[in-house]
C-alpha cells in the first residue's frame, strides 16, 4: 500500500473538472469514453449545479453548487471541493474559471493537474484570463485542442504555461456514433 492508501494495483483515480455540466459537454464525452475504455477510475465535479445530464449512471457526478457572488465561491465551496478532490490522483480542468481555483486546490492537494484550452482564450474574460493564465504554473500539464487555439495564447500566457511545453491533443471523434448517425 502506497502512503494514500491505495495499493498499485487500484487503477488511477482522473476527475474532469468543468463550469457546468450538460448532456453537450465535451469534457462529459471525454470522461465517458475514459471509463469505458480505459482502466482509469473516473469522476466528474460541476461547479455550478445542477447536473443536467444523463450520465450519471456512466461515471461518478459531483457539484460543488458554487454560489452566484462575485468570485463564484466562497468556503463552504472549497471545503467541498477538497472533500471531493482528495479522493482522485489527477484533476483535468476544462473551463477557466474552475480551474483557476482548482489549480490551486490540486497543489494544495499535492494532486497532477492538467488544464485543457478548449476555446480560443480571447473568449474568456479579461478578469477570466488574468486569473486562468496565472494560475496556469500550478498545472503540471497544459494542452490546447488545435495550434489555432494554441496562437490564441498571449506571449505572458504562454510563458506562465510553460511556454513550449504545451502540447495539442485534438479532440478525438466517436467513431462508433459517427457510423451510426451515416445509417
């Protein structure tokens, strides 16, 4: 047994973190498909609530129901969070104001962390990518899903990325619904 409890054969705990979920989430598709393929234990946590899928019989859903102020959190949500965090070996955020906080958590936690740029970042906030970009150190991987989101990236947000580091990993195409939406 490790120190965390776990013994090396428990498969790796992975818990997407997203603003919203919905039936359209991509990050939703994404850990879906983790679970059904892979040996990873997977989770999902909202941040706002909530949970307006179907997908709660396919992997683990947890809200955090972050309230409407101006930061969008307060204590009782964080307490949340790390209650609902520390049970996972590596966070994925998808949505920039989530993982400004819990990229903050996830080092906090001592948990992996990696961020995921799916938009090109001149659609965030200026508050949004200030506090997204800043907290981009903490994170121990950043990917973009195309180099035109990657270009999109200031030259400081780059920098606090990592810089060259940051990889593109596109998004990937179920090709079992796609062959069945041709029939």
């Amino acid at each position: 047994m490790s120190d965390s409890g776990r013994s090396s054969e428990d498969p790796i705990r992975v818990c997407h973190v997203v603003n919203r979920l919905t039936d359209m989430s991509r990050p939703a598709d994404d850990a879906v498909a983790m679970q059904r393929h892979t040996s990873l234990d997977v989770g999902i946590l909202a941040w706002f609530g909530p949970i307006a899928t179907d997908l709660q019989d396919q992997v683990r859903n947890h809200c955090v129901d972050a309230p409407g102020t101006v930061l969008e959190t307060d204590r009782q949500t964080i307490s949340n969070a790390v209650d609902i965090l520390s049970a996972y070996d590596v966070l994925h955020a998808h949505h920039p104001h989530s993982a400004t906080f819990v990229k903050l958590l996830a080092h906090h936690l001592d948990l992996s962390i990696v961020y995921t740029y799916g938009t090109p970042s001149f659609r965030y906030s200026l508050q949004g990518r200030l506090s997204n970009g800043l907290t981009n150190v903490f994170a121990d991987k950043i990917t973009c899903n195309s180099p035109a989101v990657r270009d999109t990236l200031k030259r400081w947000e780059r920098w606090m990325a990592g810089g060259e580091s940051i990889d593109i990993v596109y998004t990937g195409v179920d090709t079992e619904e796609t062959r069945a939406a041709q029939t």
